[in-house]
C-alpha cells in the first residue's frame, strides 16, 4: 500500500528528569526516529502484499474475537494474554498485575510460546518430520504477526525455531547459543532496540533461567526453580528501572503462572474457531469464568501491600550483581 502525505517531522521528547523515562530512546527502540501530524494524506495504490493482507485479517479477526467477549475486564485481560495488547485492560488491574510482579503473563513471551508449542508438540508428536516443522512454523509466524513481533516474542520465537532446526538436523541446543544468535540479529536489525525495556527484560529471564536453575531444580520441581530464577534475576533489574520492590512476586506467580498455562490453550483454540466463523458458548463462558477467576486470585494475592517504592540502585552496584551472581 503506498500514500503520500505532508507532514512537519521532529525529534520526540527525550528524558525531562534525571533517571527517568526517555520517550525517544523508547521509539527508537521500535524503529521510529522521528514523529508530526499528517496533513492531505492520500492513497496511491491500496494493492497489499500477500504478507500484509495476511497481517490485516489476522488484526480484523482480533478485533472481532476480543468484541465477541461481553465483559470489559475480560477483554482486556484476554488481548494481554493471547495478543500481548493491555490497551484495553483497566488501569486498576494492571496496576494489580505490575505490583504482583505477575504483569509478565499480559504480554506474550516466552511463557505463551513454550505453552503453544507444547500443544503443539503433543498434537504433531515429538517426529521431527518436514511436515510438522512446516506446521509449527506457519502457526509460530501467524503468531507473532499477532502479536506485533515484540523484542520478547521475536526473541522466544527465535530461539524456538533454533530449537526446532537443531532436532531436525540432529545437533545439540544449547539455550545460550541459540538466545545470543537471535539477539545479534535483532541487534543487527535496529540497534536501539537494547533501549526497549521488553528487550531487556526477555533476555535478563532467559540468563537467569540459564546461569540460576541449574544449582537449585535439584532440589526443588522445574516448575518452582523456573518461578525463583526468574524472579531472582529480574527483581533488582526492576528496583533499578522502575523503582518498585513487589514484596509478593513469588507467592503471586505460581498460581497466576499456572492458570496462565490453564487459560491459554483454551483462548488460543477459541480464537482459531473463530478465525474459521465458529463460536461454541460454552468455552467463552469458560474463557470469562478464568478470566474473572485469575484477576480476581491476583487481586488476593496482593496481601493488601503488593510493592513498595524504591530508590534505585547505583548503575555500578548492578553490574557488579550480576557479575558476580552469574560468573559464581
């Protein structure tokens, strides 16, 4: 699709204080350089490319799918879920799911993916032939057209697909490898993204997941040891950006984390049946009923106190965490 327009182009904002959110860095980090309001916008050729057509349904099914829900608050909590969009969640809830630490599952990532392919997996079984490759790839792809492919789903999907070529040619995944690989690339690709908070966030989970599960899965379930390594690595990462110090993120996380695991399949197989014009009432009073189900836990959860606010921590004492943390 080609338009013409005009328009007076200029830098955004960058940081107003000290410390503090830097609107510039943040569009650059998703590729905008510059921002102004357009004047006589007109259509030159409204001929979309296969793969825009494409993203265009899958935007019109979304919509669709999210309005055919009759509760607000479940729309908003489903499109986090399954399209990682909080623009229509309350800023109550969010503020719930942010102080809870549980924020994480409201955009897809790397949970929502391991989930999908999961699924996936047991529908295809674990043969790695070409054309179960073919189909995991196509519904990966779909799906990050989806979600708009984040810095955190672009990483996921990555490494998945690494995952994916290292079984099908018979060769060793390693997590590190295959996450390191996918960041040069998206380095490569727009080199402010190291500014997006998604970004760091994502890739900050999987080291700790890498460098922190190893020493304490012996002794307690994968579930769990996942759950303290996340939070373990990401907790100071966000005193520092945020100033906050959720007080509940673990107690918080394992139940959320797992009716996220409850509620996805469910919302994702909703969604595909109504791509193809079906829709069984039953499962959307299923998928409301969880919906309700799971803010309303987060909400108990909690505790009446959630997070405090925090100063951050000097940039030197968090290298020196880290560094000392993972070279151990």
């Amino acid at each position: 699709c080609y338009v013409s327009f005009s328009s007076n182009l200029e830098l955004p904002d960058s940081q107003r204080n000290p410390g503090c959110f830097d609107y510039r860095k943040y569009l650059k980090s998703i590729g905008i350089i510059a921002i102004g309001s357009t004047n006589n916008l007109k259509i030159l050729d409204s001929n979309l490319s296969i793969w825009d057509g494409v993203n265009k349904q899958l935007l019109l099914k979304k919509n669709a799918f999210i309005e055919s829900l009759s509760n607000d608050e479940v729309k908003g909590f489903v499109s986090g879920i399954l399209f990682g969009d909080k623009e229509l969640l309350g800023d109550d809830i969010y503020e719930e799911f942010k102080n809870n630490g549980t924020a994480h599952i409201l955009a897809v990532s790397g949970l929502h993916i391991g989930v999908l392919y999961g699924i996936l997996e047991k529908l295809l079984g674990k043969r790695q032939t070409k054309i179960n490759l073919a189909v995991i790839t196509i519904v990966l792809l779909l799906l990050g057209c989806i979600a708009s492919w984040t810095p955190s789903v672009t990483r996921a999907l990555g490494m998945v697909f690494m995952k994916l070529i290292a079984r099908f040619t018979d060769h060793r995944y390693d997590i590190l490898t295959a996450m390191s690989v996918v960041a040069f690339v998206s380095v490569a690709s727009n080199p402010y993204v190291i500014y997006n908070t998604g970004f760091q966030m994502s890739y900050l989970a999987v080291i700790s997941i890498a460098f922190v599960m190893p020493h304490i899965s012996r002794k307690i379930p994968d579930f769990a040891a996942i759950i303290i390594s996340v939070n373990f690595g990401l907790v100071p990462y966000q005193m520092f950006q945020f100033n906050t110090l959720s007080l509940t993120a673990f107690f918080a996380n394992i139940p959320i984390v797992y009716l996220a695991g409850i509620i996805m399949p469910i919302v994702a197989f909703a969604f595909v049946l109504n791509v193809f014009g079906v829709q069984i009432f039953f499962l959307e009073i299923l998928i409301e009923s969880l919906s309700n189900f799971i803010i309303s836990i987060n909400r108990w959860c909690t505790l009446g106190i959630g997070s405090i606010d925090v100063i951050s921590p000097p940039l030197l004492i968090m290298v020196i965490f880290y560094t000392v943390i993972f070279f151990m």
